[in-house]
C-alpha cells in the first residue's frame, strides 16, 4: 500500500516555528499518511492573506494558524469555511488557558512566540549551504550534502532545494548539460541521497521556450528542440539507474510533493546509513 498525502496550510505572522512544531508532533502519529506543508510565514496585510487564500482554494486541507490581528483571523476562518477545510488558532485554547488562570488577556505581539532556538539555526546553516551549491557550484564538497538533487535544465531543482534547506536539510543541486561531464566527487559519494529529477518532454520544451522568451533569447536551438530533449531525459533516466538513484518525476507535482517524496527517501536513507 503506497503513501497516501494531504495538504497542510500554516499560516503565521511570525516565523512559523511554532505552527511546524505542533503540526509535525500531530502528523508524525499518522504512520503512511505525510503532510504536504504549505508555509506561510510573516502573514500581516490583507494582501499578504490573498496569497493564502487563493492557494488554499487551489489545494485545500488543513489549516493551522497563529494570526494576532483579529481582521486577518476572521477573514482566513471564513474562507476554510467556504472551501470546506478543517481550521483551528493553534494558540488560543493555550491563551485562553493562560487568561483563565492569570486574570488578564494577553498582549497582541506577533512574532512574540519566536525564539531561536537549535531547530531555527539548523536550517539557516541548511540555507547557506543550499546557495552555496546550487546550480554545481563547489562540485569538490558533495560529500558534505544530506541530498543531491541531479537532472537536466528546468526539472526545478533549485526551488526544490531551497524547499529542503528550509526543512533543515543541506542539499546541493546538479545540473545535467550535454557534452559537459559529471562533476567525478557525484559519482563517488557515499553518505548523501543522491535524488534524480525528470519531466516529461512536453513539459521541459514549454518552461525552457517561457524562459529564453522571457530573455528575448531566439529559440531555434537544441534547448527547446523536442527530439534533443527527449535524449537528455532519456540520458539522464539511464545515469540514474546505472547508478541505483532513485528519479522522481516532476511533471505533475508541486514542489511540496516533490519535496515531500525526497524527504521520504532521505528518512530511509539515513536509517540505512545508521544501520551500517
């Protein structure tokens, strides 16, 4: 029986520490289901909240969130309303809890939950290392990577990345480019998951014709040429099993769920590395 999934929208005006904490301590009691996190840090202004709206109608599940204004709190609790998902203030039951026992309401300040604390400082270390290798810069360092993220031009792994480092994951991304070689350290590395990314051609040739239109860049070339790119993923499928590297396709996913996928293989992984 495969995993099953379910979207889980946290939105915040602070960080989002909190909201992650609580909804990781809940999801981790589900075992074979896993939360496609949608986090919404620093939510203050209306406009901000649109944001949130609109993809909570486009991906509806539940919603956790820690918003002081009451204005904001109204507007998100008639939405989940409207689009029929479950909605809970994480912190109010405690502070009501609190104004209970204390005698006195507590001070609207956003963010005043915030500490940091070893998790916060994990994944700024995460971040830095993310940038720092992203696109096959610093190939001599793979060893130092949790995830590789390897595949041709525009399988979104630079979004993907960051997604990961996010969760406090270091992760290097490399990209596959015809006629230039791997970089050798990729193919000798030990400790990281190394995670192949590839999409259907059709998929590929539209987002790379976006991209040099968006350069002003002429698009007669073997980029967005169907039969070329139909070898590159070929190519890369064939790298991929050669070297036993699990390949996720993104195609139709999100980059949650293809975050999501990755972070289940890493879970496996480091079991295993543990284990030896």
């Amino acid at each position: 029986m495969g995993r099953s999934y379910f979207h889980l929208h946290l939105v915040s005006d602070s960080t989002g520490e909190t909201l992650i904490a609580v909804s990781r301590a809940a999801a981790s009691q589900y075992q074979g289901i896993s939360a496609i996190e949608h986090i919404y840090p620093l939510v203050r202004t209306q406009t901000q909240l649109d944001r949130v709206i609109s993809e909570l109608e486009a991906a509806p599940g539940i919603v956790l969130y820690t918003l002081v204004e009451p204005e904001l709190a109204q507007r998100l609790e008639a939405a989940c309303q409207e689009f029929g998902c479950p909605c809970l203030s994480v912190l109010d039951p405690v502070l009501g809890l609190f104004q209970s026992y204390l005698g006195t309401a507590s001070t609207q300040r956003p963010g005043a939950q915030h500490v940091l604390n070893a998790e916060y400082f994990k994944r700024i270390d995460a971040l830095n290392y993310t940038m720092m290798h992203d696109d096959g810069q610093l190939p001599n360092d793979l060893e130092t990577a949790e995830v590789i993220l390897v595949g041709i031009s525009r399988t979104s792994k630079t979004p993907t990345s960051i997604y990961l480092a996010n969760r406090g994951i270091r992760t290097a991304n490399v990209p596959l480019v015809p006629g230039i070689a791997l970089p050798p350290d990729l193919e000798r590395v030990r400790k990281p998951l190394v995670v192949g990314l590839i999409a259907s051609p059709e998929r590929i040739v539209q987002i790379r014709q976006n991209r040099l239109l968006s350069l002003n860049a002429s698009d007669d070339s073997p980029y967005v040429d169907k039969t070329a790119v139909t070898e590159e993923i070929t190519n890369s499928r064939k790298l991929f099993a050669r070297h036993n590297w699990p390949a996720i396709d993104v195609t139709r996913r999100s980059i949650e769920e293809t975050a999501a996928a990755i972070i289940d293989l890493y879970k496996t992984h480091r079991l295993q590395n543990m284990a030896q």
